[in-house]
C-alpha cells in the first residue's frame, strides 16, 4: 500500500473501484424567502437531529463541534457573526450566558429539538454518560 495516500483521488477508494456518492443530507437546507429569520432557526432545529449556533472564530465552538464528530455525529453547524449571534439568541429566548446580561450563549447545541446548552452542558451529558443514548434516541448516532 506504499504510495497510497488518503484523499488522493476523488470519488475512488483505495481497491481502485468507484466509490459510493455520499448519501444526501437528511432534510435539504432549503431557503425560503418569505421565511423569517426566526421561522426558519426554528425550522432548522426541528429538523436536524443535532444542531450547533456557532462563531466561526471561537476556540470552544471547535471543541464542541469535534466532541460530536468524534463520538460518530455529524451536526448541523449554523456559523453565525457577533451581530447575529445576537439576533439569534433573541430570536430564539435563549438564556444569557455568564458573560453577562447582553452576552449570548455561544456555541447553542440542540439535540431532538431541545435546547442542552453550550459546551458545559454537552460536556456534563457526555461524562454522565447520557449523550450518546441521547443522541441514538433522536436518530443522530447509529451505533
């Protein structure tokens, strides 16, 4: 297997056969223009199984994000800006965080629709041992 390196032909396996296309996304991440911006976070989170409100830039949204592709899951990551993270956390009642009264949550997971929280909340499921049933129960893990 000298020579063979992971990723070096598109669309080929490493036997040389045509690999499978990857499957398509569950629910299509269709944009409706009538849709507000608020229908359709809401639209979103109670489509996908796991989804995650992220900024791009911030160090503990990457933790949360590879905490859950590690364990098996591939989320939903809605990358938002500093302005919008704002809008969306109104937008959705989400609770403050503790940087204070105008700080929101960052990153928001949902897991089946509900709202667990940023990453402590994710890490106290994950060392009780309840996020993977959690994540099996809403179809997000199939192990």
């Amino acid at each position: 297997m000298q020579g063979l390196r992971w990723g070096q032909m598109a669309g080929v396996d490493l036997a040389g056969k045509r690999a499978a296309p990857p499957p398509p996304p569950a629910v299509p991440l269709s944009i409706d223009a009538a849709e507000t911006t608020e229908m359709r976070m809401e639209r979103l989170i109670t489509e996908n199984p796991v989804v995650i409100f992220s900024k791009s830039s911030c160090c503990i949204c990457h933790v949360m994000k590879r905490l859950l592709c590690t364990i098996g899951t591939h989320p939903t990551v809605i990358e938002l800006e500093d302005g919008e993270m704002d809008r969306a956390a109104a937008a959705l009642g989400l609770p403050p965080s503790a940087g204070g009264p105008a700080a929101p949550p960052s990153p928001a997971v949902f897991i089946g629709g509900t709202l667990i929280g940023g990453l402590e909340s994710l890490m106290a499921l994950h060392l009780s041992g309840l996020l993977v049933p959690r994540l099996r129960e809403v179809g997000a893990l199939l192990l």
